[in-house]
C-alpha cells in the first residue's frame, strides 16, 4: 500500500476517529499513529471497563487490587497463596496487605489445606462472593452488549488479540487457569452449585 493509498491518509484517520470503521493500516515504526491509537484506545476501553466497579469498590473502601483477588479467589475456591501471587504478578507483601483487609472484613477465608495443615487455601466467604458477583456483573454487562453486536469471527480475533498482549511465557499459564476455571464451573453444576461467577 502506497502513502498514497486513501487508507493511509489523515482524512481516513479522521473519519475513523469521528465513528467510521477503522482504516487498514500497517503497523510499521513509520506508522506509530497506528500503534498510539491503538493504544490509545486500549487505555479508553480499560478506563470505561473498571468504572463501574470502581465506584462500587470505594462503597468499601477498596481498590482493584482488592477486586483482583476477590475475583480469582471467588472463581477459583481453595486457591493458594502461590498460584494467587503467580496469577496476580505482584509481590507477597503487596498481597499481604490486600488480603489481610479481605480477611479482617470477612470477604475471604483462609483454610488448612487438607494434605498439607501448613498450606493456606483461599475462599469466598458468602459476603465475599456476593460482592464479586456483582462487581463480575456489573463488567460482564459491557462484554454481553459489545460480543452481541460482534461476528463470531470477530469474537475470535478479539480473544486471540487479548491473549497475544499476555507474555508469550505466561500464555499457557493463563490457558490452564482458564480450563482450570471452567472445570470448577463444571464441577460445581454438577453438584447442583451455581458456579461463581
């Protein structure tokens, strides 16, 4: 494609900006408009995502770093300390913090692990889980409008965008936490037990 080309030109940036379809751009260290504006956008869209959340969180006078932990404590019941801090990627005493107020507030349990009395397996407590679910709610609404109006393949494209943002060594890693999650899922209807959500 030549600079030539209408797609590559300010006027079909414009007008993508002001609402039309994006123009098809390579994404080239000559073209870092491209890559700011998808950037750009990805910071637009994460904003809208946790705003909703946020103003519940404050509520409680808690941030996204409690809402991370509740949320992957919620779904995935009897989680350790260990697999929390590799899915989280923060340091132990970043987490201590955070979870010691989940703890103090009665939003977690810690519980022995049945093999090991040492391990300490995490739990949504009943009022935990009621606040995850609704934080999960309120963000799933945006997922459910904006996947609705979406092609398959463009739900495709959109989850194989997301996961090639992750760490290429960490992709298999959130693979297995997906499965692992969706297992409960499974094993928690089976039972007659409305998975978390």
């Amino acid at each position: 494609m030549n600079e030539a080309s209408p797609v590559n030109s300010a006027a079909a940036a414009k007008s993508w900006r002001s609402g039309d379809n994006p123009p098809q751009r390579a994404f080239t260290p000559e073209r870092d408009d491209a890559i700011f504006d998808m950037m750009e956008l990805f910071f637009f869209a994460y904003r809208d995502f946790v705003k909703d959340s946020d103003r519940l969180l404050e509520k409680y006078k808690f941030g996204r770093a409690h809402h991370r932990v509740l949320h992957f404590v919620n779904r995935r019941p009897g989680l350790t300390i260990a697999a929390l801090l590799d899915i989280l990627k923060i340091t132990k005493q970043s987490l201590n913090r955070v979870l010691k107020q989940l703890l103090g507030g009665g939003f977690v349990e810690a519980r022995e692990g049945a093999n090991d009395r040492r391990q300490r397996l995490l739990y949504a407590s009943p009022k935990g889980a009621a606040l995850a679910q609704e934080l999960a709610r309120l963000q799933s609404a945006r997922f459910v409008r904006v996947l609705g109006g979406l092609a398959p393949e463009a739900r495709r494209s959109a989850t194989e965008f997301l996961l090639a943002m992750i760490d290429e060594d960490d992709r298999a890693g959130v693979r297995a936490h997906l499965v692992k999650t969706a297992d409960a899922a499974v094993t928690a209807r089976a039972a007659g037990v409305e998975p978390p959500r």
